[in-house]
C-alpha cells in the first residue's frame, strides 16, 4: 500500500548509470519501465559493436554505451588479444569500459578453459598480466566502471572457503592498486565501490582519490547497509554529492531474481522510497536472501541537491 500512494520527491530527469543490454526485445521491455521513472539516460554495457549499432537504430541517442573488456586472453598469457579487443572498441567509437571482477570467476571459468590451474592468486586485478590492458585504458582516455567485490553478507554466506574464493580485504586492496597506479584513469567503482559496509574507509578514499567515483547499483545491497547507519550516510552523500551516480544494475530480460515487470518497478520503487521519503522500516519488496529476507528500507529523504546530482547532474559530467 506505502507504494501505490508514494510520490516523488524529485521530478528531474533520471539518469541511470549502470545497466546491462543484451536482445533488443529485452532492451525494450527494460526501457518501458524506465521512461516509466522519468529516465531520460542510460549507461549500457554492450558486449559487441553490433549489440550497441542494433540497440542504437531503434532508440537513438538514449544510451551511452560501454564494452565489456575481454582480459580471457590477457589470463591465458595473450595480452595482445585484450589490447586488439580494447583498441578495436575504441576504434568504433567507445571511450567507456566495464570490468568485472566478482570472486565468482572461480565458477564461471573453467580451468582448462582458462588454460590456467585455477587458484585465488592466479586471477586477480593486480596481476601484473594485466598491466599493459590498464595502461592502455589510461592512454586512451577511457572511463573504466569496474566490479571489484560483493557484499559482505555473500562473502560468509556463499564465498567459502576462502582459499577458493579470497577474502574480501584482499580484493578491495587491489582496487585501491589500481586508483593508485593509474592516477590517470576515471575509474567509477560499482556498488558504492563494493563497499558501502565500509564508509569511513571510501570516505577516505574519495578524498585521497580524485579519479575514484561509485554508482549505487543493487537496490537490496544499498538499503540492507544504508539502513543501519542513516546519520553517518547522510553525512557521506553530503559530503561526497558530486562523486556519486544512480545506477539500476538492471540485466536486460533478467528473470531469475523476480519476474518481469516486477524485476524492474521493485528497484526502481525501493531506491525512490530510500532516497526519497522518510519512511521507517519499510519491508523491502524484492528478495534478500542473503539478509533472510527481512531487509526494511529507513529513507534517507536526501535535498533536492542531492537528488539532482546523484539523478542527473553527475553521470552526465562522468560519462557525457
């Protein structure tokens, strides 16, 4: 009932900084449902020119599109293969790229696919095989949306035992090598830079870090955190307004985490009830297994400011 009667505080533009593409039917299905949330822009990770050209012709000058950087061959000793992958990209016409680096690789990436044996150590954002792709994303000039990690909850839960999957301290270090490394490179951390458990921390890095920006992907992971600590987010977002987007992480046609439409409306309504209203203890209306299920959304009720910048304001400086 709360969300059948919830009104929006801000009536700006959206832009949603973080979506996944795929079949241009799913793509259409998705892009109802954000015009529906006054989506104006969307950040879309394409995995081919061809995806990007055939999602293009039918809404022109909706999307700005990303490339899902290939690093299979950088791992399997080829470097020249994910430099051929990003130059050929940049050739037609991306200057933004993706990186996912989620310790899920371990499942996904067979070792004998990998032509590695597959250990913790050997696939990891610092691995010194992956050094001349960064370089080249710096030289380029491009800007890098890049997944480090995931929630603590999964790390205990599912991430077990740690000498398959690594520990989270580890990973999240490994990004901080890279911000470090190369000072050059705009990099926009995914998940509140897969650390939204940890604020004093990105606090701090967003201070010492000026290439570092984070988008709010994952609805359930942003409200789980932000509802434990509303005073101390507050003080972030004020303090840190202009180095964060708003983003779905919506997968194009995705049904395993709910059905459609509700896959997408839920999201949208949760981060509207979190960033927009004051409600106390609102029961999240999508699925939080990792939390049991009993997730409750504690509104932020951020400023109009705020609300224009994270929406709007700051993916268009970031990715336009």
């Amino acid at each position: 009932p709360y969300f059948k009667t919830m009104q929006r505080k801000y009536t700006g533009p959206v832009f949603d900084a973080h979506t996944h593409l795929g079949k241009v039917e799913d793509v259409r299905t998705m892009v109802k449902y954000e015009k529906e949330f006054n989506v104006k822009k969307i950040f879309g990770i394409v995995r081919n020119t061809a995806n990007r050209d055939e999602i293009e012709k039918e809404f022109p000058d909706l999307f700005v599109y990303s490339i899902f950087l290939s690093i299979r061959e950088a791992l399997q000793g080829d470097i020249k293969g994910s430099l051929d992958h990003l130059d050929k990209a940049y050739e037609d016409g991306f200057k933004l790229g993706k990186l996912w680096f989620s310790p899920r690789w371990v499942n996904y990436f067979k070792s004998e696919d990998l032509k590695i044996e597959f250990r913790t150590k050997d696939v990891h954002l610092n691995d010194p095989k992956l050094e001349p792709l960064f370089t080249r994303l710096e030289d380029l000039q491009f800007t890098l949306l890049l997944h480090v990690s995931d929630p603590d909850l999964i790390y205990e839960k599912n991430y077990q035992p740690s000498s398959k999957f690594g520990v989270k301290e580890n990973h999240i270090d490994a990004l901080k090598n890279i911000l470090e490394g190369y000072p050059k490179l705009k990099i926009v951390g995914a998940h509140f830079a897969s650390q939204p458990e940890n604020l004093p921390q990105l606090s701090s890095w967003l201070d010492k870090y000026p290439n570092l920006f984070v988008d709010t992907g994952s609805a359930k992971w942003m409200v789980r955190e932000f509802a434990h600590k509303r005073e101390e987010v507050l003080k972030f977002f004020e303090k840190h307004k202009d180095r964060i987007l708003f983003g779905t992480d919506f997968v194009a046609g995705r049904t395993d985490r709910d059905p459609i439409p509700g896959y997408y409306i839920n999201r949208f309504l949760s981060f509207q009830a979190l960033f927009e209203t004051n409600v106390e203890g609102l029961p999240l209306p999508i699925p939080d297994p990792e939390n049991n299920n009993v997730t409750k959304i504690y509104g932020l009720d951020f400023s109009q400011e705020i609300l224009k910048k994270i929406y709007w304001e700051n993916a268009n400086k970031i990715y336009l």
